[in-house]
C-alpha cells in the first residue's frame, strides 16, 4: 500500500510506481456495505457469462439465488460498476451536459493494421474488502494493451494519465470510446484533438461497437481476476501487471494466428 511517510519515495511517485491514478490517493470513496460488495462480486460474474441480462433480469437472477434486493439497487451497484447490457436501450455512460459529441467511425470499416485504431474502457476490479477501476488503452488490430492505470473513483484523471502514456509511443489514427464522461470531458477529447486524432464513439447503450476491449475485460476476469483474492491495491497491482504482460507477450490468440498481441504490434 501506499506509505505517506515514506523517506525517500514521494505519495506522486509511489501512485506511479502502482499505475494508481494520482487523485485516488486523496479521494476517499463512498463505501459500499458488504452486502453490496457481495452483490457487486456476483453481478460481474453473471454479466460475463449473460452481457445481454439489463436491471430486470440481474434483479430476478439475484432474487432466485436468495438476495431481497430491489431493482434500483441492482440499477445502481451497475451504474457503480460502469456495466451494462449489450442491446440498444437507455444508457448507463452518459456524457457530461454540453459536451461534444461523435459519430461512431469503425462501422464496416477494414481494420488492417497497427495504429488505425486504438480503443479504450473501464472496468469494475474486485478485491477482497472493496474493488478499484481500470482503464487501458488497447490497439484494435493486434489486441496490444498499450497503456493501463487504476483508480478508485470514476474521475477524468486516471484515464488521461492511461491515454498520455500511450501516446509518448505511437499515435492512432482513430480513437475509439464509449460515450461516458471521462472520455467526452473536454480534457480527454482535447488531448486527442490536440493530436489531430478522429474520435470515435460508440452509439449509446450498444457496448458491441467496442467488442476487442470487451472481450480484453473477460480474459483479464477469467484468466486473472477471478482466480485471485486481491486484499490490497499493491497486490491488484502486481497481478494486473503480471498478467498485462503475459498477454501481451506471451497469450496466443486464435484470431492472430496463434501469435502474441506484441508479435503483431511490433512485428516479428
């Protein structure tokens, strides 16, 4: 965890050394009750395995494994977790009031080579006692995961942070979000306008329009996620960072010819 009293390493530097958002250190979030942390748990598992379930149907799900909950509380913990169902309907990621929007670029477009387009998203990380939110910034193409960073609140910030490392590499020609509020800020689209990078967002409530990222998130749950009990922000971390690097380099993908991510991107 975090030292603030360390010596020699200042809270800036050990929140960069974590790839943990610069604000979340001074941000305290609301906490949720543990009868929420369990439901939180049990809501991500399903929407993995039934993506196309809205509030109706994870409210019924949840009453028939035994939890009396209502659906606004359903609705809510959703909206927390930044997920929602696959099929057009009213959404959960609104942008901000007065900020700009775009059209949706990638439709029937021939995407055929690193750096035409780069995609990025958020996802809910559970931990033991509570759960932290992670960006990354994914090229299309190969499936590389450029850049990645956590938080504990939905702020703009941390999603900057991720979108700035990325582009100390490379740029892309397209960049593709949803219509959440980070990414429609003013000071996340102005970084990529600042670039003459075309923005892309997806129509609302259609989370398919970013489906490469999507299905980064089940694997980063299957293959990582689940099969841990993270108890600190050190140790999600670590094992995000560890497993990052492990698709990146080393996870073969059927649909990369059974080549690494990093293969692609970078060439042989």
């Amino acid at each position: 965890m975090i030292d603030p009293g360390h010596d020699h390493i200042p809270v800036i530097s050990q929140c960069e050394l974590l790839g943990l958002c610069r604000s979340s250190y001074y941000y305290q979030p609301a906490a949720e009750t543990p009868l929420n942390l369990e439901l939180m748990r049990v809501i991500d598992e399903q929407y993995l395995k039934m993506p196309f379930y809205g509030v109706p149907r994870m409210t019924h799900l949840l009453r028939n494994m035994g939890y009396l909950i209502s659906h606004k509380r359903v609705e809510r913990l959703m909206r927390v977790m930044r997920i929602q169902a696959i099929y057009p309907k009213k959404n959960l990621s609104k942008p901000d009031a007065g900020h700009q929007k775009f059209p949706y670029l990638l439709r029937e477009l021939d995407i055929n080579r690193p750096d035409q387009v780069w995609a990025t998203d958020i996802t809910y990380i559970r931990m033991r006692a509570g759960f932290l939110y992670l960006v990354a910034v994914m090229d299309w193409y190969s499936r590389y995961i450029l850049s990645w960073r956590l938080s504990n609140s939905l702020d703009t910030l941390f999603c900057i942070e991720a979108l700035e490392e990325a582009l100390v590499k490379r740029q892309p020609e397209i960049f593709n979000s949803d219509q959440g509020s980070q990414f429609t800020s003013d000071n996340f689209v102005g970084v990529l306008q600042g670039r003459k990078i075309r923005i892309s967002m997806d129509g609302r409530g259609r989370a398919l329009d970013n489906i490469m990222i999507e299905r980064l998130w089940r694997s980063v749950k299957y293959e990582e996620v689940y099969l841990k009990e993270y108890q600190t922000t050190r140790e999600t971390f670590e094992g995000l960072r560890g497993y990052i690097h492990f698709y990146n380099t080393e996870r073969l993908h059927q649909s990369l010819g059974y080549q690494p991510p990093a293969t692609i991107y970078f060439g042989p």
